[in-house]
C-alpha cells in the first residue's frame, strides 16, 4: 500500500471510531441523565414486565390496573399487546401521563414467524441452511415489528437429548456446534445490523441455562450437571448468541447446582457476564423469580433480592420486585446501586431500539397491511418447510408420486388445519394454513384423491383434553373407531397408493408437554398396520415435534417423510415433496431412538471403557440386553429421492501447528435419479486427551446441489477453534496428538483420513 492509500485507510478508521464513540457516548449520557434525575421507585418500576391480560401469554397471570402503573412509573414493558394501535395507546400512557415519559419495551414470543408461520424449529433446524433460518427470522421480524412488537423471546438455544421433553420442538436440537450456528443466524436474522430500524428487533438468547437438560425429561425439573459436560456440550449456544450480539438473554425455571437460574450469581454474573462479557439485559423467565418460593429458597421478598443481586435485571409478570424491592433496600438487602444498574441496563436497550428517539417507532399503522402475511413471506414458508423435511425411509421407489395417481388420502392429520402450525405458534391463524388435502389438490389438479380420516389422533380423552388447551387439536370423533377404520380401508382398496398422515397433534409436544410414551397412539398404530395388510403402495407422512419411537411402523413396508408441524403452508409443501417437484434433503439435528429406554442416545456419545462392536452383544460391555445401542435414525440422518456418493476424502495437511486452520476435500457424486441437494457432514473424533473424547462431533456442513450425475469437490475448513475443549480445568484448549475425521451423509460417516496436531 502506497502512503496516501495508508493515510486514507488510517483517516476512515479514526473516523469511524470517532464517530462509534461519540454515538457510545451519547447513549450513556442520554441513560445516565435519565437515571440521575429518577427516584428509587421509577427505577424499580422499570424492572417489571406485565402483562395486561387479553392477549397471548403462556400462563395465567394477568396484572392489575396496568394502565396505573403505567402512568407511576412502574412498567418497563409489556407483554401481550399486539398491533401498532394498541401499541401506540400504550407507549402514550407512558409518554403523556409518567412523568419521566420513558417508552416502553413491548415484548412477545415469536418462535417460529408471527403471522406467517414457519414450520417448528426442530423442523427448520433439519434444513442446515443458515441463509434460510436468517432470512425466516428477518421476516419474523418485519411481521411483528409492523405489529408493535419491539422485542422477541427468541431463539430458544436449549441443547435437548432428551425427547420426552417436549420443547425438544422450540430449539435445533442436540448438537451444540449446529445450534451455535442457528442461534447466530437467528439472532442476526432478528437484529439486523441496526436495531433501531423499525423492521428490526431485540432478540432473547433463552433458557440460561441447561433448561434441554431437565431430569427425565420432565418439564420444569431439576437439573444436575458437571462443568465439563456443561462447559462443552451445554453452554456454547448460550455464548455463541452473546457472541453474536444479543440484546437480552433469558434465564430459565432450572435450577442449577441447586440455585434456580433466576437468582443464580454464578450463572448471572460471573459467566454471563464476566466470562462471556454479557453487555445486554437479562429477564426472568414467566414467574420464575416467584417460583424459587416453591423450589425452597425462601419467601417472595427473599427471592426477588436473590434474583437482583444475582445480577437479574428485569421480572417478567411475577411483580415481585415492584412489590418488595424496595423494602429490601430499606433493609440493606439490597442496595440502590444494583438497582440504578439493572435499569442501566434496561434503559440502554430501549435506547438501542431507537426508543427515545421515537416512542412510536414500532406503532405505524400503515404497515400490517403490507408487511404481514404477504405472497412473498408465505413462499419463505412454503420453501423452509420444504426444506424442513426428512425422508425417513424409501420403500420400493413409492416417492415421488405421478402427478395423476388415484391415492387415498387418510389419517387423522390428513385434512386437519389445527395442527399444521406447530407448537407455540400463538400469533398465527391455524384457519389460514394449508391442510394437506388442500396442498396435494393444489399441486396435483390431476390426480384423483379421495379422504378418510381413519383414525382420531389419540382415542384417549385425557390426553386430548390436555392437547386441546390452545384450541380444538385433537377432535374424538363421533363415529366409532370401527366406522373410521373400514372408510380408510376401503378407500385404500380402491386406489393405487395410500398416504397416511399421521402422528402428533401439535400440542403433544411444547411447553409443559413432556411425554414418557414416544410412539404414535394406538389409535394410529392400528389404522397403519390394517392398511398396510391390503398390499397397495404406502407412504407414511408423519408430522411431530420430537423424535418418536417408531420401530413398528418403521418395519411396514411403507416410504416415510418426516414433515414435523410444517406451519402454514404445510399441505402445499408436503405435496412438492410427495409429488416430486422437490427433492427432500433434510437431516435429523436431533437422534430417533428405537425406544424410550435408549434415552438419552445422541451421536457424541462416548467410548466408555467397554464399548461392544457393531451392536453384537456382549455379557460385561456396556450395552442393554434388550436392545441394540444404536439409534432407529442416527444424527445427521436424512435421505433423498436420489443417491450420494462420497470419495477422495483429502485432507491439505497431516499435520498442523496450533491455531492453525486445516482444509478438507471429498468428491461428491450425485448417483441417482433426481437432481438433489445433500448436507455434507464433517465430524471429528480426538483420539487421545486429557477429558474423555465424545467419540465423535460434528465440527463442519454444507450443503450442496447436485444435478443427477454430477460431482462436486465439497471443501470445509476445520477451524483452530474446532479442535479445543474444555478440559478438567475448564481451560479452552487444543491438545496436541491424533485427530480422525469422518466426512459423509449423516453421523455414521464411514469415509475417515486423519491428522496431527503438534
Ligand atoms: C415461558 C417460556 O418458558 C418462555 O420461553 C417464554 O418466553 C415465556 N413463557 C413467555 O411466554
């Protein structure tokens, strides 16, 4: 570089940095004068989230006389109120009548897209296309910023094992190197580069921490971990997001070496916070500040100071630090500078949000028309839901069907719109998605489709009335299991294919909705082993929110796609995929086991000290006498109307020096049929070191497009980064010695090279 180019450079840098600073500066001076002219009681107030009832929460708490507390001082933002009208009658309570005129954050659960929803997270995870999350969470955004929305209680990063639990469904699943890269996708997706954008808003890195890890998969339970297993299997998504400059971090109902995550100092502080370097604000999950009075700690003014000097800023509903935390002060149980910090805190992200500038930047009522439920965000939805899908099984080529089949179209799920949406889909209109008799009807005009619903989802009245809490999920039918049963035979006997939709209602799975028993209903089970008893070509379209136990069905002779809740453009997705006009590539980011017993069964397990070989049993290793240890469906797993070949796995250098970054090469066929894509797998195995090694971890993906026939040389690159872990002392590093890695279509990778590390 010539001087005058350095100088130039050199001169936009200064600036640049400049300008950074004097904007860093004006924020903390706009906070700090704000702050200085506020009493003890309006910086209390702003700690406290309420929820004016009415709109969609997950509990049953619903605060009183808001409009008052509003107008005292005493709310920093609201939850549960949606559209920009609303929105702007709140933040014009707080800017008219309050006397410092502080806007409000106005916050929400968007999980899976506002009004267009996307298919469930476990579901999109399954496409590993990091463009695709963003893009979704981009136009989550612009829905539900059109709305009011000014910050969103996403993305869910929990690592989950465990399918029982079910909120397996809000997060990517068990791997912490691909959560880490979803939750960066989403955060970015959500947050733009620019906050203060009215189509932007603040995301919430949530549950801090291990909430996927709860004992028995039982929601809301205990937690017991080791720091190193938590430091390298648990933690990293959390960081990743921080890394990634999330606004506002959530803690969760867990506890954690027996504090609860809400009044956890160690968590809050010390690795939230000084570890990680944590800038943003942290809320409390839905009540779970009062509940650490039922997980023993105390009474409500004893907990509400645990949470605030453990570091926790804001109180979501619970009202326990407006209603005690003044007295703590009076006490000397807490002090006035804890207090002044956790509304630092929270006055600095509504500066960030543009807030002060404009109180009602997110109340333009001219937006939802244009920006919510558009011809362009609802082919996003019908693209990711695509993409979402997992071929499970292939049954004598059955898939893709011809456009002009006579098919019988049965199962429970086969004509029902109010299970497409999926868990947590509270902003969306279940009325407004496409059932899959819609969607084959729209994409196949020719074919002849006839329904019969065959089955109810379950026949167990308990179990669909604790679906049914968010609307009609499951409908027991009138007509008796008989009746439906014969009307699905004989529609089968008639035609050339069956497909039958079956699986979870979408309340099955979700929040409080654990389930010890993964296998479909005995209703469904039935209705798919009668018709697969009349010998016609069979497809089993399979919709859930968790890994399920599937071995019977798996044992049918029948083809299997797995759809998840697809959202709302599910039935048209579903019949791409059906239909052929395109071709499924999406992977399980979560293991299927082949019972409940198996759980938990994840792909980085470890050697133990007496591994069997290749699931033979053997009397004094470690395995079950009952069943095999590996999974129905492996990590990874995924396949596709075509075939994929793998080889010439290269590696750039056997041995590399620390810090330094290795290149990898493997040549990838398109063998088949079809045009496809295929996620490419890299998983990496260190052989010897200090903390036992998982026997193998995914440290690289890509996804790539083959047209039939075609090769492709894939390269991934393994970063320093990707050959350091935790060890005993909870140091990040990278040991010298052997490193395998296995390259190819799912966490069964065969094709292997090696390298050193010196
Ligand atoms: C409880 C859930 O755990 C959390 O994820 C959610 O954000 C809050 N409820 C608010 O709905």
């Amino acid at each position: 570089m010539n001087t005058l180019k350095i100088k130039l450079v050199s001169f936009i840098l200064l600036f640049g940095l400049g300008l950074f600073s004097v904007k860093a500066q004006e924020k903390i001076d706009q906070v700090e004068a704000l702050l200085s002219k506020m009493t003890l009681e309006e910086k209390i107030g702003q700690l406290n989230l309420l929820t004016p009832g009415g709109g969609i929460a997950t509990g049953s708490v619903v605060s009183n006389n808001v409009e008052a507390k509003i107008k005292a001082g005493q709310v920093g933002g609201l939850f549960g109120v949606a559209g920009p009208e609303k929105v702007r009658q709140a933040q014009k309570i707080a800017i008219e009548n309050s006397r410092l005129k502080i806007p409000l954050l106005i916050g929400s659960d968007i999980i899976h897209g506002y009004k267009t929803t996307f298919p469930i997270p476990l579901g999109t995870a399954a496409s590993w296309d990091l463009e695709l999350i963003k893009k979704m969470a981009e136009t989550a955004a612009k829905e539900a910023t059109a709305d009011g929305i000014n910050w969103n209680f996403s993305p869910m990063v929990d690592i989950a094992r465990d399918p029982r639990w079910g909120r397996i469904a809000e997060g990517a699943g068990e791997d912490p190197f691909l959560g880490s890269a979803i939750a960066t996708a989403m955060i970015k997706g959500y947050q733009g580069t620019n906050l203060k954008k009215p189509n932007t808003m603040m995301a919430t890195v949530k549950h801090l921490v291990l909430y996927g890890a709860a004992e028995g998969g039982r929601d809301y339970n205990s937690v017991d971990m080791g720091k190193v297993k938590m430091y390298n299997q648990y933690l990293p998504v959390y960081k990743a997001a921080v890394d990634a400059g999330v606004g506002s971090a959530m803690t969760s109902f867990n506890d954690i070496d027996g504090v609860p995550a809400s009044g956890n100092k160690w968590m809050i502080t010390d690795l939230l916070r000084k570890q990680w370097g944590f800038e943003g604000m942290v809320v409390s999950d839905y009540t779970s500040v009062n509940e650490m009075v039922a997980h023993g700690l105390g009474d409500l003014q004893t907990v509400s100071a645990l949470a605030l000097n453990a570091g926790l800023d804001m109180d979501m509903v619970g009202e326990g630090f407006l209603t005690t935390l003044k007295k703590s002060v009076e006490e000397g149980k807490v002090s006035e500078e804890s207090i002044t910090q956790a509304c630092r805190r929270i006055l600095t992200a509504k500066y960030n949000l543009g807030l002060f500038n404009d109180p009602y930047l997110y109340a333009d009522e001219s937006r939802p028309e244009k920006d919510i439920l558009s011809q362009e965000n609802r082919k996003l939805a019908r693209e990711a839901a695509r993409q979402s899908f997992v071929l499970l099984k292939k049954h004598e080529n059955v898939l893709p069907l011809q456009k002009s089949a006579k098919i019988a179209l049965v199962g429970p799920l086969a004509n029902n719109k109010n299970n497409m949406l999926g868990t947590w889909a509270p902003t969306g209109d279940p009325q407004l998605s496409v059932p899959v008799f819609e969607g084959f009807k729209n994409v196949a005009p020719k074919a002849k489709i006839k329904y019969a619903k065959g089955a109810n989802i379950t026949n167990d009245p308990d179990l669909a009335k604790r679906a049914n809490v968010f609307g009609t999920r499951v409908e027991i039918d009138e007509r008796s299991s008989e009746t439906l049963l014969n009307e699905a035979l004989k529609l089968a006997e008639n035609s050339d294919v069956i497909v039958a939709v079956v699986g979870e209602a979408s309340e099955f799975s979700g929040e409080a909705a654990s389930r010890t028993n993964l296998s479909l209903p005995e209703s469904q089970k039935r209705m798919l082993t009668e018709l697969s008893k009349i010998g016609k070509p069979m497809v089993i379209v399979l919709m859930s929110g968790r890994p399920l136990t599937i071995e019977d069905e798996f044992a049918l002779p029948a083809s299997i796609l797995q759809v998840w809740h697809a959202g709302i453009e599910a039935g048209n997705a579903i019949a791409d995929v059906v239909f052929g006009d395109y071709n499924p590539s999406g992977k399980l980011t979560a293991t299927w086991p082949r019972n409940v017993g198996q759980i938990p069964v994840y792909h980085s397990m470890k050697n133990t000290g007496r591994p069997i070989e290749a699931d033979n049993f053997q009397k004094f290793k470690s395995n079950y006498l009952d069943v095999v240890n590996t999974p129905l469906f492996p990590f990874g797993y995924g396949m596709s109307y075509t075939e994929f070949g793998y080889k010439n796995l290269k590696i750039q250098k056997s041995q590399i020096a620390q810090m330094e970054a290795v290149e990898i090469l493997v040549d990838v066929t398109n063998t088949g049929d079809f045009d496809g894509a295929e996620i490419v797998q890299l998983y990496l195995r260190d052989v010897v070191r200090s903390i036992t090694p998982p026997l193998r971890e995914l440290k690289g993906f890509t996804k790539v497009f083959l047209k039939k026939g075609e090769t492709k040389t894939v390269k991934l690159t393994l970063q320093p980064n990707d050959l350091k872990f935790y060890n005993g002392a909870l140091e990040f590093v990278a040991e010298p010695g052997d490193f395998e890695i296995f390259v190819g279509t799912n966490s069964q990778a065969e094709l292997k090279t090696s390298f050193k590390l010196n």
